[in-house]
C-alpha cells in the first residue's frame, strides 16, 4: 500500500519506518523542516531494542500538494497532536480522492473531528498503545510492543479495515486486531490516559506512580469517572495490555482486588518498557509545551457535564495539568497528595480502600 503519514514524531515515525521496512510506500508529512531535512538525506532511524534505517521521501505541509499532484493516495495516517487534527484535516480535504480514508493514530476522540469534516465513512479509528519518543531530527526512539486496534466508526469491520490489521501485523504489531467497538478501545484509552496524565504530576516513572499504594484508590477512582461517562455515552469499554476497566468502574461492591491486579499488570507492562516515562511527562519537562490534556482529559470533563454526571477528580487534574504547562506549579508528589485528598472528600467510602 502507499500510506501518507501526516506528523513523522514517535508514533508517525515508528509506523511509517516499519511501513517502509516491510515494503509499503510511504510519504512523511512533517512541519519540523529539521526533521524532514534529515529524513531526506540521511534516512529515519528507529532505536531502541534494535536499531535500523529506512529511507522515504519527506516533505513539509505546503510542499505536500506539490508532490501528490492534487490527491493524496491511498491510506492517511494522521499522527499529529490532538490540538492540530482540525487544521491538519482542512488542510488535507481538497488533496483527497474519493476512495481516500484518515486513520486516527493518535490520542483522545479525534475521529470525531475528522469525521466531522470529511464524514465517517471516510475515517476509521485506531486505538494504539505502544512507547515511542522522537529523540530529533531523523531520529525516533521505539520503546515495545503494545496494542492496536482498528475500527469503522460505525462499527462493522470492513475489507479495509481487515486490509490494514493485516500489513500492521506483518510489519509492527503481531497482535493488531481490527474490532466492532473501536470507541470502546478510545474511551478504554481515556480511562488509563487519566492516570498517565496524573504520573505526569511528578517526576517519577509511570511504574513507580502505579505501584504507589496511597495513590491507588485516587487513581482508580480516575479511571472510574471515564467508565461511567462512557457508559452514559452508550459505550462498553475495552481493555488493553493490563488495563481493565470493567474492575474500575464504580460497582457496588467496588472491585478492590481487580483493580490491584489491573494496576499491578499495568506496573509490569510500563517497567518492561524501554519508554518509562510518558509522553505528557516529556511534553511537559523536556519539550516544554502544551499537553493534550484539554482533548483528553477536558474531553471526559465536558461530556460528563453534558450528562450532569460528576467528574471532579478529571475536573481537578485538568487544572493540575495546566498549572504544570503554564509555570504555576512544579511536578512534584505533592501534587498528587492532593488528588488524593479531593479523592477523599469526595469519595469517603472509597478512598479508604487500598489496592496495594
């Protein structure tokens, strides 16, 4: 197949390389001219477990029409940041064919935008849970394997849909699935991205927050917020690589011992990885720039709202996060101390209960 891979950074680049490794044709599409430069003249080079480098064509946003003579071919990943998916969509929609469809390989709701603006039946959803990190200019970090999900939005699974589970596997990911509940996979997502964003309160490993035993209750009780606006949105969420939402959600009796056993799978998922520190982490101490927490974790806050639901520890660690990127408060445990305490007040029968 010929993809067009709109932002090259961890995801785009990691996919597209092995794309291109396994024999498929691929176009970067990247804003960072340094990047591209790069690609273009010494190759992408993936590291991590191992280390190898492909050669592809790169170019930059407005060079795009250029090269694909007016209609971009084939599948479009689109791996940019969450915040830039409408301007990356309006900008593609006069380049595509009929037959053309966006894959969403990025974070939070965003087939709802592009479904928006090109339709459903032009997009299909991708949840991916692997550890990347661009490391600079022709260079992306590959931290292990993971899961990928694919999906029509409207749930059915297409001879398309089977098409790519079937060149993901081969050159990425041996367990990528295609699947009829691809929302079930984003808004599962949502639920462990909760808890990411709140490791990314401090400077500590995802596995050294997870095991944290007085965090355990304000972290499960994260994730129990999402599950229960996905289920007033109608969905069932799904779980991946140790996350199980179904034990996190708000039963009565709560499920203690299947949310330890679910943080303690997701603490020996993260420490196998060569990746232990998320991406919001990164964006936030190394790349010092904005997060994706408003189409996240603001997403689950404003649906939640829509349903008259409670959601006060997203609602809370939304402004943690913005504390964080605009300069007002530092990563530090405390932080997550008070989480805690709201989890507390808010959740007294709950927040008594250990996971560890």
């Amino acid at each position: 197949m010929h993809f067009t891979i709109i932002g090259a950074g961890a995801i785009g680049g990691t996919v597209g390389a092995h794309l291109v490794r396994g024999g498929h044709e691929v176009l970067f599409v990247d804003r960072d001219r340094a990047h591209v430069d790069a690609m273009n003249t010494a190759g992408l080079t993936i590291e991590g477990r191992e280390t190898f480098t492909v050669r592809a064509r790169a170019v930059a946003p407005e060079a795009l029409r250029g090269v694909v003579r007016g209609h971009v071919p084939e599948a479009v990943l689109l791996c940019v940041k969450a915040m830039d998916t409408a301007p990356a969509v309006d900008a593609l929609a006069p380049l595509l064919a009929p037959d053309n469809f966006i894959v969403s390989l990025q974070n939070g709701l965003n087939e709802r935008v592009i479904a928006g603006r090109i339709g459903a039946a032009r997009t299909i959803g991708a949840f991916v849970n692997f550890g990347a990190d661009y490391l600079g200019p022709g260079r992306v970090m590959y931290g292990g394997t993971g899961a990928l999900y694919l999906g029509e939005l409207n749930g059915p699974i297409s001879a398309r849909v089977r098409g790519l589970e079937e060149v993901f596997r081969s050159c990425l990911l041996p367990a990528t699935q295609a699947t009829s509940n691809i929302w079930g996979f984003l808004w599962g997502k949502l639920g462990y991205g909760a808890m990411l964003f709140a490791t990314a309160l401090v400077d500590a490993s995802i596995a050294d927050v997870l095991a944290h035993a007085p965090s355990r209750p304000m972290l499960a009780n994260l994730a129990a917020e999402v599950v229960r606006v996905a289920q007033a949105e109608g969905v069932r969420c799904e779980g991946f690589d140790g996350y199980e939402p179904a034990a996190f959600a708000f039963h009565h009796p709560r499920d203690w011992e299947g949310i330890g056993r679910s943080l303690d799978q997701l603490v020996a998922f993260n420490r196998a990885s060569l990746k232990q520190k998320s991406g919001v982490w990164r964006d936030l101490a190394v790349r010092k720039r904005k997060t994706e927490v408003d189409q996240q974790v603001g997403a689950v806050v404003e649906t939640a709202s829509s349903h008259r639901l409670p959601a006060p520890l997203n609602a809370r660690l939304l402004a943690l996060i913005h504390d964080i990127e605009d300069g007002r408060r530092a990563m530090s445990w405390q932080n997550l101390e008070e989480l805690a305490a709201l989890n507390h007040a808010e959740y007294p029968a709950q927040a008594e209960v250990h996971t560890s």
